[in-house]
C-alpha cells in the first residue's frame, strides 16, 4: 500500500508479496511465532476463512476475466492481510468499502472482532511446525518526522504484529532499497524486488508477506519426470516437464455439474493442494462457479481412490498486480480517492492510497511445492478386470493452497500456459 496525502499530495503504499517454493523445504516453522493472548471475544477461524476465501474468489474472477487465457498466482492471504491492517486507519464510508469489499458484514460482526479473528489466524499460522514452513508478517515504512496516531501505532503492533522501520522518502532510491531488502530477506530472496520506483510524496509504506514451503507426503520421484505434451487449447500444445507418481490412494472426487475433477495432495504439516481440473473448454463454468460453499462441498466430497497413474506438470509461474485497478470493482474504491478517510493514521483527513502492488511466485516441483494444483482425469480403458485410473494436468487447470488447521487460503492460481512461466 501506498498512501498519498491531498493537500500536500502525500503517498501512503500497501505492498504484498508471496512465495510458495516447493524444493527448497525448510526444517522448521518461523521463530517468530508469538503467544496467543487471545481471551476475549473474536471472529471465529472457519467464519473468517469463509470471508476470506470469498473475496479470494471474487478476486480471481475478476483477475480471471481480464487475461482468461494467462496464468494467476497470488497469495489471498496476503491481500486481505494487508488491507485489513490499512483498516486500522480508515474511517466513515472508506472503512465500510474495505471492509465489506473484505466481505464482511458489519452489522453481524463488529470492526473489533474481525481484527482479533486476523491476530488470532496470523498468530496461529506463526507456530513453528517442524514438517512446513509458513513465515507470515507486516512492517509499517514511516517517513521521519511523520508522527501516527498511538492507537494506530498500537493496534498495527498488537494486532498484526507489524514491524515499523523509519525512511527518508525524499531520497527514493534509499527507501526503494531499504523496503525491497526486508522483503528480500523475509521471503528469502523469492521477491527480489517488490516495487521498482517510488514517489518522494509517499509519507507511508504497509508491506505485507508470506512464503510457504512445503513439501509433498507422497512425492514425486525426478527420475520418473519427462517431457510430455500440455494442451493450451483443442488445436495448440506445448511440451513441460511432467511429474508422473503411480499407484497410490489419492483424496479424489468427480464433480459432474461442473465437468471437472478434485484432487487433494498433502503436504508433510498441517497444509494441503486442491487441484481443480475442468474438462476441455469447462474452464469458463467452473470459474463462474467457485465460492466458499463450492470448495467446502468439494472437500467434504472428496474420497479415497486408488490412482494407477498422476501426471502433473513441474512448472514456476509468477503473478504482478497493480491492485488499485481491481479492487474499485470489488467495491473498495474510496480508498483510492481525493475523498479517502484515513484520518485513524496521522489524525488529519489528507492521506488515499496511491498504489496496492501484489507480487507472487510458485514453484511446483517432485519434492513439494507452495499452491494448489487442479487434477485433469484421463480414463484409458484396458482388457483387465478393473480399469486404470490416469489422472493428466495435461491442461489447464486451478490450484489452491490451504492451511489446513484455520482452512485459509495462502495461494490460488491457474496454470494455464507454461510459455508464461
């Protein structure tokens, strides 16, 4: 997040970065895992991962419908994170647009409550786990002599657990290099470089993370990867390295209304990929049909199913998104404005936000990898009594990566054309 001021024009920036790599598996969790203290009353963890993975879906589609056809990856978690801790600072019409933008209903769930449901859900995703690493946080940029609110100084730091760093933002190359360094360092390289300029206006930079690495229960052996063909489309291929795992009891399930099969993969930890595959042109259908209540029956749906045959691509992709273009469509649009109220920062009416940038990698590779995949099913009927299953993510397909002790969504993408990777 980026903010600017109105009178003079002062920038305030929100900045999201994410990083799911699947073959470099860390021994164990983040140290900075923090006690929860949490006594009183919050947003329950499965209603705010509803709400959660509500606008992690209104998002996609809306990102979906610009560049059908290309490749998505982006951290849900991270966004909404990153929004409701500039929420901190919102006031009257501007707060109501994040935080039902952020789907919540406020006259069933107060301001307060869902602050402690995100300290109870970051706190829980900071344990130390020693099968995966999930490493989740916040830092606040302050241009110096900038003085914020105690209240907002407070509730930023108890509640989101955000670090504050003090920047000259008239020298913007110095504070280019001071943010993209703690970005760096804290997704360990994956995000070299969240923004590429800054503006000497900025007063205020909201950076948010998240990297997971995992890896799979049941991986995948390189020696069996080969290049084989994925389909763009009926007529076009291109050739990808393809995973191949055999013979294994597989989460599983067919969903005939939508023309497209579920596979869930786990990860060593308390993580797991749902892989969506539709069937040859389903892709539009699914799409218009993925919600909340979609996944959960999806899940409780899911079977164990003997799998002869599991090919499933061995790919990177990346995600960059200018945020301040998408986010007026999902009704948060005040934020962006000459009418933005976010005197809960500074005490004074003069800040918007001026730019919300949101970069995500994904590498899915034979030890594990950091989204979700979804499954393509190819049945080959044989002479024997009973016929092989063969599932091929020969084309393309939905991947969502899940936490799965709070059920929050840490990634959601679409592999859809590996020339883009």
């Amino acid at each position: 997040f980026r903010v600017e001021t109105m009178s003079p024009l002062l920038a305030l920036g929100l900045l999201l970065a994410g990083f799911c790599p699947a073959v470099f598996c860390h021994p164990g969790g983040p140290t900075k895992a923090a006690e929860d203290g949490d006594n009183g009353m919050h947003v329950d963890s499965l209603s705010l991962a509803s709400r959660n993975t509500d606008f992690a879906f209104s998002l996609y589609k809306k990102l979906a419908s610009k560049t059908p056809d290309e490749n998505i990856i982006f951290s849900p978690l991270s966004i909404s994170t990153g929004l409701a801790l500039a929420s901190l600072g919102a006031r009257n019409t501007t707060l109501l647009e994040i935080l039902q933008g952020l789907k919540f209903n406020l006259t069933e769930t107060p301001e307060e409550e869902i602050h402690r449901g995100f300290r109870h859900l970051l706190r829980t995703l900071r344990q130390p786990n020693s099968q995966l690493y999930l490493n989740v946080g916040n830092a606040l940029f302050i241009q110096e002599q900038l003085q914020l609110l105690p209240k907002f100084m407070e509730d930023a730091r108890d509640l989101y657990a955000a670090e504050t760093f003090s920047v000259k933002f008239q020298d913007p190359p110095a504070a280019k290099q001071l943010i993209n360094d703690f970005v760096k360092k804290e997704t360990q390289g994956k995000i070299p470089e969240l923004i590429e300029s800054l503006d000497p206006s900025t007063m205020l930079v909201l950076a948010n993370y998240v990297l997971f690495k995992g890896k799979w229960k049941l991986p995948f052996d390189p020696s069996d990867t080969y290049p084989a063909r994925f389909y763009l489309n009926k007529n076009k291929w291109v050739k990808v390295p393809m995973m191949n795992l055999e013979k294994e009891h597989m989460a599983y399930y067919r969903d005939q209304n939508l023309s497209c099969t579920v596979l869930e993969l786990d990860y060593r930890g308390n993580a797991s990929a749902l892989l969506i595959l539709p069937d040859e042109d389903k892709m539009p259908l699914m799409e218009a049909a993925l919600s909340p209540e979609l996944v959960k029956q999806w899940r409780q749906s899911l079977r164990p199913k003997w799998i002869d045959e599991l090919y499933l691509p061995k790919f990177s992709i990346s995600g960059e998104y200018e945020l301040e273009r998408t986010l007026p469509e999902l009704g948060i649009r005040e934020l962006f404005s000459s009418g933005a109220d976010l005197s809960g920062i500074t005490g004074a009416p003069n800040l918007r936000v001026s730019k919300v940038i949101h970069k995500a990698t994904l590498d899915v590779a034979e030890k594990g990898t950091d989204a979700a995949a979804s499954t393509g099913m190819k049945v080959v009927l044989t002479s024997g009594l009973v016929d092989p299953v063969i599932l091929q993510f020969n084309r393309p397909f939905v991947l969502i990566i899940r936490n799965t002790n709070t059920e929050s969504i840490l990634f959601l993408g679409k592999f859809a054309n590996p020339q883009k990777t």
